[in-house]
C-alpha cells in the first residue's frame, strides 16, 4: 500500500478538538435576535462544509460580547445537534467574529491537525453512517458531545493532511466557479 496507509493514525474526534455546545435557556433568547448586526449560524444555516447565509439571523454586538465563550474563529467547525446531522459548516476567515446558534456544537482544535482537512474528512461516507448509527431520538435524529467525541477518524500525518485538503480545496473552488458560472448562464 506504500508509504502513506503506514502514516494513518487511528484517533477519536474527541483526541483532536474541544467542543462547546450553543447558547440555550437563559444565556440567549430569541428575542434577541436584530434585523442587522453580528450573524448567528443556527442549524438551517449548516450546508454540507459551508454555510448557507440566504437566511441567517443576526444579534447586536453588545450580545455577541456578552456570549463570549459561543464566539466562532477560523477553522472552527460546527455542527447542528438536531435534525440534518450529517452536515457541518467549516468557519473561515470571513466567518470569524460570528456566533454560533442555540442548537449548534462548535469543535475547535486542540492539536496540530489541519482542520480543513478535518471538515473534508468529516463529508465521507465513514464518518456519516457513524453519525446516523450514533444519533439519539426516534422522530429527530440528535447529535450531543459525547457522540461526536468517539466519531472515529483516520488521519494522516500533518503533511499530508495538507497536501489533500490543498487539493481537494482547489477542486472544490472550481467546482463552485463552474456552478457559478452555469448559475449566470440560466439567468
């Protein structure tokens, strides 16, 4: 198999990031929630390794600070608990400053891993039927820390890791140029 199958290490999810789940009871009310100001990533704003902005909410600046511990920096990832679980969205630079939703759990690194290699990883099909075969609740599927923590991964080595997510970065941007483009042709 050569020399990269002898560089996977075989880690829990829980090895590599911290968790924090969302705000909820009496830290953040939806009254909250403002026409303009600091955007919130709640569970319908989760696409498959992005975020989906169409309709996302926002909170004053003043409850953003006050919900400190909740704010999102780059390379964070966050999951919704509840419904389409199998999707994440990876914070990037743009992102950075913006907070995450009652019923979301951010994962932030606590070791040398590449997280956009993570959040790349975190779309394949191992990790998804481990979602679906982990998740709690009979009429919503449910996500909560402790699933998350033994989601099992195999990770290369730190080079590696961002050797592939170059490449599969690229072919995603193209992908979404293409689709850009094919978007600008329709109308």
């Amino acid at each position: 198999m050569g020399g990269f199958m002898k560089n996977i290490n075989h880690l829990k999810l829980g090895d590599l990031v911290n968790f924090q789940t969302g705000p909820f009871g009496t830290q953040f009310s939806a009254s909250e929630y403002t026409k303009e100001g600091i955007p919130v990533i709640n569970v319908k704003d989760i696409g498959f390794g992005n975020i989906l902005t169409a309709n996302i909410e926002h909170v004053s600046e003043q409850t953003r600070d006050r919900l400190s511990q909740h704010i999102l920096k780059e390379e964070d990832i966050v999951f919704g608990r509840k419904g389409s679980i199998d999707r994440h969205a990876f914070i990037t630079n743009k992102e950075t400053g913006w907070v995450q939703g009652s019923d979301c759990i951010r994962a932030r690194a606590k070791t040398n891993i590449d997280m956009l290699f993570l959040s790349q990883y975190l779309e394949s099909k191992h990790v998804k039927k481990q979602l679906m075969n982990s998740a709690v609740g009979s009429t919503m599927a449910s996500l909560n820390t402790d699933i998350l923590k033994d989601i099992v991964v195999f990770l290369p080595d730190i080079s590696e890791q961002h050797k592939i997510s170059r490449v599969l970065k690229t072919l995603d941007d193209k992908i979404l140029l293409n689709n850009q483009i094919n978007d600008n042709l329709i109308a």
